[in-house]
C-alpha cells in the first residue's frame, strides 16, 4: 500500500511535471488591474477550474456579477470553489490562494524598459542558483500549484487523502477582494448548507518567510487606516516675495501637523493609540528574542544602517506587534527642479497607520480627526482643514498554540529538520479576517516562498526549492492534521 513516504518520493521524481505546470500558469497574463487583461484573468479561472476537475475536484464557479473599471464594464473573474472528500471521520481544511497577479511597467506599456531582466510572463529558471522568474511564481500561483501537485500524487499513487479539502481561489485579490467577502457572508447566511460548511480550519499560502534561510508560520497581519488631510486658503498659488509673512501659508500648517503625528523613534504621538496595545509578556517577547532575524538583516534589506534600535525585538515587534505611523508625502507643492518660491494656495498631506488588534479602523479614526482638529485650532490660522479617512482594513491574530498550527510546526519540522519562526507580519491579507470571522475558525498562514521573492516588484520569482519542497511541507502538513487528536 502507498502511505506518505510514496507522496513524498513522488513529488521529487515529478519535479519537472510540476515546474512545466507553473510555467502554464505563468505565461497567462492574470493582471486583474488592467481592463485589457480580463479575458486572461478568466482564461486563467477557465484554466485552473480544469486541473482541479482532472484531479477529481468538484467545482462551482461562483459568479461575482460585474464591475467598472477603466470606465468599463466587466465581469468580475469567478471565484473557484472545489470540494474533494467527505468523510465525516476526518478533518475538513479549507485552503484559499488567488490567480490573478500583479502589474508590470510592461503591462501597462508595452515596454521592456520595466526593470524585468526577463519576460516577465515566460518562467525563467537560472538553473545555478535555481531561481525560477515569472510574474506570479510565488504570488501567489507557485503555492496554489503547490496543493495541485498533492493532489495529483495522491490521485496517481492511488493513496487517500488524509483529509477532506474545500477550495477558494479567487481572480481579484490584488485588486479588490470585496466580491469575495460578500460571496463568503452570503454562503454562510446559508446555514448549514453552506459551501463552507464543516470547515475546521483554514490554510492560506500567501505570504513568505521572514528571510532567506528559516521556514515559518505567520498568525497575524496589521490593519491600516489612511488619512488625506488638505489645508487651503488663497484663491490661487501666491509669490513668496509679494505675500511671504502677510498671510496664513497651507504649507505651513500642513508640516506643522504633520510634524505633530509621529516622532523619528517611530512613537505615535496621537493620544489613546498607543496605548491600546498591551505590551508583551515575558512568554511573547521570547518569541521575537528566538525569531532567526537579526539587526543586519534589517540594514540589509533597506541599504543603510538606520534601525530606530540595536535591538533585535524591539525592531521586530515595532513591525509585528505594535501600530506605526508613516508619512507619505504631500500634493500641491513644488517638487520641480530649481528654486521656485511660490506659496501653494493648497496641499494635501497623507499618512497611513498600520493597526494590531484591537486596534480597528473605526476606533482610530475617532482618535485621529479631533486630534488633527484640536491641533489646528492652535495654530489660529485663518486656512481651512479638510481631513478624510482613505479606507482601512482590520488586523487580525490567530491561536499559534491551536492543534492547525501545531500540525504545521510538525510538518516544517519534517520537510526542513527544523522548527519554524512563529510571525506577524506587517502587512494585511483581508481575506484571513473574512475566513476567521464568518467561519469562526483557525486561520493559519503556511508559506512557500522566501524573504526575498519580490512578490509585488521586478523581477518576482520562487526558488525551484521552495517549490518542490513546500510542496511536500503542504502536503505532510495535511497528514499531520490527521494525526493530531482533538
């Protein structure tokens, strides 16, 4: 009889097959952004729907109606829905990527100009260092491959599926995922017969490790809220010379506000933020301490060596565990070449916060608006303040002690002989919160890819190991969520 040895060898004698698969999916040009590539992000659903269905996947292609975009009208790419496996004995894991991708220059130029050493929609693979180039490789069709690959070894060694698996992939996650959350509350709404229901946990394979060499496991990702705020006053643009000291200067304002938001040390100044947030306990704060990133990293990634501290933790929990501030930059002002000396009759400054729970959108904007508010009024200026909230999504954290999540620390442990990092990241993947409000269950992150993919940037790709082998680490993972009593 096969057993999980055989799925394992499988994988590495059919390596090719699996690289030649991902090398398909690339060469669609997925890009949801652009009104010029639907019919590919549809292609692509078209495309996926069928190498589920040849694998035994029942599908539904849910659709999402329409949308505008560009000033047209188009269809919204279908949510693909699979199901396999209804044993009420075994455990139901939902897993959840998305097709579509992100835009090149060249998308949107026709240029090869666009910092791409290669086509960006031809997978390249350097075969010495392994590195396998292709818009979308690790973002996010590498890892939805990845659950393809297991299920095709499974299906051809004849060997069961530890568990049962639901699907959702989506077509428009790196432009708008709000279809989808509306999709997600209206299955729900169905009770019991729902597409999701009896979904123990979740599993989402969208995010990378921390850097280059150690595995992980990510159970939680910051919120953010934006901010635009104008300052006007004069009809029209003045010259410094003629009005410079005579009147109430936009600019002015607009900095001095700025200013007032957040200091060089990171430390939001706005009152009631921060403290919000609990700080760590001595259990939390070791696992920074433990985490396999160091300070060089940091100076590594941004070119200088400009960390806030010299400490490990407290660099990473200002990225992981605590709100930030940034400031973003300012419209209406002169950014030409040369000295021109001209007061701006308005600019507009934006700012975002990235949220951790219970941080959420609606409680900080209540901090923020009469904050800026009673700052301004301090200046007695005669200028008009115009503050408006730019939209904002939730943090959310997981359970990392859940049985979902220990199941994958033993599968990492198995594939890569070591334990996993256990992280949050700064960042947001909407959809985790959709999952883990409207189904009420674990939600955990299992990546595929490394620190350096350069999942949104020129030149993305996936290491040809990371592939083959977090293809094993998705699959054992399920078998270790078989095995776990609960």
């Amino acid at each position: 009889m096969p057993s999980s040895a055989d799925f394992l060898q499988y994988i590495d004698q059919h390596s090719q097959k699996f690289i030649d698969r991902l090398a398909e999916a690339v060469a669609i040009p997925s890009v949801s952004a652009d009104a010029a590539y639907r019919a590919d992000v549809i292609k692509m659903s078209g495309w996926l729907d069928n190498q589920l269905k040849g694998l035994g996947v029942e599908t539904r292609l849910a659709d999402l109606g329409t949308h505008v975009m560009d000033g047209q009208e188009l269809p919204l790419p279908p949510v693909i829905l699979g199901k396999i496996g209804n044993d009420p004995k075994k455990k139901t894991v939902l897993v959840y990527g998305h097709y579509d991708v992100q835009p090149t220059l060249r998308t949107f130029q026709a240029e090869k100009s666009d910092g791409w050493d290669t086509d960006p929609f031809v997978l390249t693979i350097d075969e010495k260092s392994g590195r396998m180039y292709g818009r979308g490789a690790t973002d996010d069709k590498g890892p939805v491959l990845g659950w393809l690959n297991v299920l095709e070894a499974h299906q051809a060694l004849g060997l069961e599926l530890p568990v049962n698996i639901r699907f959702c992939f989506e077509g428009m996650e790196e432009t708008d995922s709000d279809p989808l959350d509306r999709l997600i509350q209206s299955e729900v709404a169905k009770g019991s017969d729902n597409w999701f229901a009896g979904v123990d946990c979740v599993c989402i394979s969208d995010n990378y490790w921390l850097n280059t060499r150690t595995p992980c496991l990510t159970y939680g990702l910051r919120g953010i809220i934006g901010f635009k705020v104008t300052i006007s006053g004069p009809t029209r643009d003045l010259h410094s010379g003629g009005f410079g000291r005579m009147v109430h200067e936009p600019m002015t304002d607009l900095i001095y506000l700025m200013g007032k938001l957040v200091t060089p040390d990171g430390r939001i100044l706005i009152p009631g933020v921060e403290e919000m947030v609990a700080p760590p306990d001595a259990e939390e704060r070791e696992l920074y301490e433990k985490l396999d990133y160091t300070i060089q990293d940091v100076e590594e990634a941004v070119g200088a060596p400009i960390t806030i501290s010299n400490d490990k933790a407290t660099v990473l929990m200002g990225r992981m565990r605590m709100p930030s501030l940034s400031l973003h930059g300012i419209e209406g002002a002169f950014s030409g070449p040369g000295g021109k000396t001209v007061i701006p009759s308005t600019v507009s400054g934006k700012f975002s916060l990235r949220l951790v729970p219970p941080q959420t959108p609606e409680t900080i904007e209540k901090l923020v608006v009469p904050y800026l508010e009673q700052e301004f009024a301090k200046l007695n200026s005669k200028n008009k303040i115009k503050i408006e909230s730019m939209g904002g999504g939730k943090p959310w954290a997981a359970d990392y002690k859940h049985w979902n999540y220990e199941a994958a620390i033993r599968a990492t442990k198995a594939i890569y002989n070591r334990s996993p990092d256990l992280t949050r990241e700064g960042g947001s993947i909407p959809v985790t919160l959709s999952f883990s409000e409207s189904l009420g269950v674990n939600v955990l992150l299992l990546p595929m890819g490394r620190g350096d993919d350069g999942a949104h940037s020129t030149n993305e790709k996936l290491d040809r190991s990371n592939f083959i082998e977090g293809t094993k680490l998705l699959g054992t993972y399920l078998y270790e969520i078989a095995a776990i009593a609960t």
